[in-house]
C-alpha cells in the first residue's frame, strides 16, 4: 500500500510547480503526518529559488528531507507542521514540527517530528526552526545580563533573536533595519528600533542577520571596543565587501559565524539538537512572536508566492501556506 500527496518542487532557478508524489506506507516507528500549515523560510529558500546557493555549498545546504540536487529540480524547505494521522499511539492525533518540505502529506521516522506544546498553535509553530536558529546563536553569542546589544536586520531570523535578547534581565536590545516600518514590529517585540544611521554604538554585541555587506559593516560600526559581530547571515554567491582598516584592528573586534546545522560549541556537549528543537518549540509559547506572522497563501499558489517573495513584491516576515484538507491533498491508499 502506499497513496499520494502533493509537493512543491523547484524545476530550476525561477520556476516552481506543484507535483502528485508518492507516499510510502509507515513501517514499524514510522509516522504519516498530514500538512496544516509550512512556511517559507525567506533567506534562504529565496537564495534556493533564484540559483544562487554556490556549487561547493550544495551539500552543506541540503535539508534534511530534500529530494532532488541544487539547482533543481528539487523539493526544499523545512517548516513543516502538521497532524499525526497514523504512527505509534502516543503520536497518533497529535500536533507536531517536522524539518520536512512543503508537501501535503509525508512519512518519516517518528524520532524526526517533535510534539508541538500546549499552548503553541499551529499557526506560531511553523517558526519553530527559526526559533531553534535563533537559540543557537544565542549560544553562541553568550550575551551577559545588562549588555548593549543590536540585532541588525529585521527580518525572520533576527527578529525571533530580538524577542529571545529581550527577556535577558537589563539587556538593552536595538533591532536595526533599513526599514522603518520594521518599528511596529521592534515594538511587538519588545525591543527599541533605529535606522542604521541613527543607531547607538558602543555595543557590547551585535547580532547580524541583514545578509548585506552594509548590514555588517554597520554592525562593526556599532561595537565598543573588544565587542563581537555573530554572523548569522546566508549570503549565497554574493560578495561581501567590509572595511577593516578602521577601528576593526585597534579595537579588538571579532565576527564569528552562528550556523545552525551544529548545536553551539557552548551547548554541543550537553544538548543534543532535539533538546534544542524542543527547548524552541517551548519558547513559542511566547504570544509576542505572532507579530511575525505575516501573511499566509493556499498551497497551490506556492510557485507564486515564491515568485513573489524573491522580487520583493510580498515584503513578508514569515509567510504560511495553508493546506486544504480533502482527498486530493491526503495521503490515500492505493
């Protein structure tokens, strides 16, 4: 026995479509999980669509249930929830996180889905993967109670930073972003905004996620003197231009990359990535994230929305797509 779904895949840079695949049969420890809701993670998947992950990164950017090989075809992404409809009895009903693509019904392992909390709807959860890059870096970056700190680039990734820097006591936390209606969104988060060339400096830390040369160069800018950059920007093929010959060297700076493929060096030996995951989904319970929650399509309009998201026509946070629950979108038997 096996059935269909329908999945998203990228025919080559540019061009989406949406396929009848097949669904194998659950095996003993399997789960079937029928789609609510995916989302597209912005950076990177637009990167994806438009050709522009380099050649030598094509492993190393791999998601976890990817099909297909960079530049296409290929079916990409990785924030995926949805309903458990047959696996072992304690999933069967529940709601959970898979790092799975956009595809309306799919089988995996059950170790590969996390239970989505009490408290969490459907709807947040989806930026459960943004949330775990978010800790990750956070990790990383070991900010301290009372620091001055700035995420520089509003977008997905660095707002759900933002949130988690605004519960540390004392921390003073500054979103920067070219675009000032990102102050609503600083304002939902509980965190203050500025414009790069009205930020303060004198930073002890600065988060970057703006995948721009100038976006780093600001972050730089912003440091007191033995402060540190976390880069947690995917730039694809573009080149980074950055001035060093500043205060870089007489100030002692230092940019280090966050990425969230590995737990942080800080954590690696205590908490494995599924305590990481979980821990995230956890933190969703935060109803302050919403204000990312953007927008939201039909799935079958996905090779659009992508279309779209890329051109910078849907200035989306984070855009959902919402899958119809009949026997077209179902897993069926054969």
């Amino acid at each position: 026995m096996s059935g269909e779904a329908l999945a998203f895949w990228l025919r080559g840079p540019g061009a989406g479509e949406i396929r009848r695949v097949r669904v194998p049969t659950p095996g003993h420890g399997d789960v079937l999980v029928r789609t609510l809701r995916s989302a597209v993670s912005r950076g990177t998947e637009t990167l994806v669509w438009g050709g522009r992950v380099p050649v030598s990164q094509y492993d190393a950017m791999r998601a976890p249930y990817q099909e297909g090989d960079l530049p296409g075809p290929v079916k990409y992404g990785y924030l995926n929830v949805g309903v458990v409809e047959q696996g072992p009895p304690w999933l069967q009903g529940r709601t959970v996180f898979c790092l799975y693509p956009h595809q309306s019904a799919y089988v995996v392992p059950a170790e590969a889905v996390a239970v989505v909390p009490e408290g969490v709807p459907a709807a947040r959860a989806v930026l459960a993967g943004t949330v775990e890059t978010a800790v990750n870096a956070l990790w990383d970056a070991r900010p301290l109670i009372g620091d001055r700190v700035a995420v520089v680039g509003g977008g997905m990734v660095g707002c759900c930073v933002a949130r988690l820097l605004a519960g540390i006591p004392g921390v003073r936390v500054t979103l920067v972003d070219v675009d000032g209606s990102r102050s609503e969104v600083a304002t939902g988060l509980g965190v203050g905004f500025a414009l790069p060339g009205a930020a303060a400096g004198g930073l002890d830390l600065v988060v970057h996620t703006s995948a721009t040369s100038a976006g780093l160069q600001t972050s730089l800018d912003l440091l007191a003197p033995e402060g540190e950059v976390v880069e947690l920007s995917w730039y694809g093929d573009a080149e980074t231009r950055v001035a060093l010959g500043g205060a870089f060297h007489s100030g002692r700076l230092a940019v280090r990359a966050s990425q969230v493929g590995t737990v942080a060096a800080a954590r690696r030996g205590t908490r494995t990535r599924r305590e990481r995951l979980e821990l995230a989904l956890a933190l969703l319970r935060d109803p302050a994230f919403d204000v990312l929650l953007t927008g939201e399509s039909p799935f079958e309009e996905l090779p659009d929305v992508m279309a779209r998201l890329a051109g910078g026509e849907l200035p989306a946070l984070c855009h959902s797509l919402l899958y119809p629950r009949d026997e077209e979108s179902a897993a069926c038997s054969a």
